[in-house]
C-alpha cells in the first residue's frame, strides 16, 4: 500500500478515506473479525468522509486518510499488532 496523496485522492474520486479504510479493515482483518460487511464498512468511511471540508487546505480528507494510513504504519512496525489482534 502506497502513501496518500493529493493525486491518489483524484484517482479515487475524491475519496480517499474510503480507498484508505477499505483495504486497512481488509488488511487488519476487521471485516471478517468483527463480522461487518463491505457494504457497512464503505458506508462508514463515505459518511466519515462527508464531515471534512473539502476546501480546507489542511484539515481536509486527504489529511484524514494520511493520518490513518501514519497510525497502520506505527502499528505495522511497532509490532502491535501481535500483541494486540
């Protein structure tokens, strides 16, 4: 999985929290471990998405998704994930 960035937010329709948050709940397992479907997972994400202002320079949704994609790199490489899942 490649860092966001404003181009990978146009490649994804301007949606890049939902690109982002689909493939970490995949990755991570939460789908199949928490039983939620794609569906309600998509949903989330599009309705998280919806609250940043798109205008904003920097607390925007590409912001949101660098931040989630930053904290899964921590987790990644500090090993929580064996200690915590």
């Amino acid at each position: 999985m490649r860092p966001i960035s404003l181009r990978s937010a146009q490649l994804s329709n301007n949606q890049p929290m939902l690109i982002c948050g689909m493939e970490l709940f995949k990755r991570w397992g939460l789908d199949s471990g928490l039983k939620i479907s794609d569906l309600a997972i998509s949903n989330f994400f599009r309705e998280l998405e919806k609250g940043y202002n798109v205008d904003n320079p920097y607390h925007n949704n590409v912001h949101g998704a660098d931040v989630m994609y930053s904290v899964h790199c921590f987790m990644e490489n500090s090993k929580v994930s064996e200690r915590a899942l």
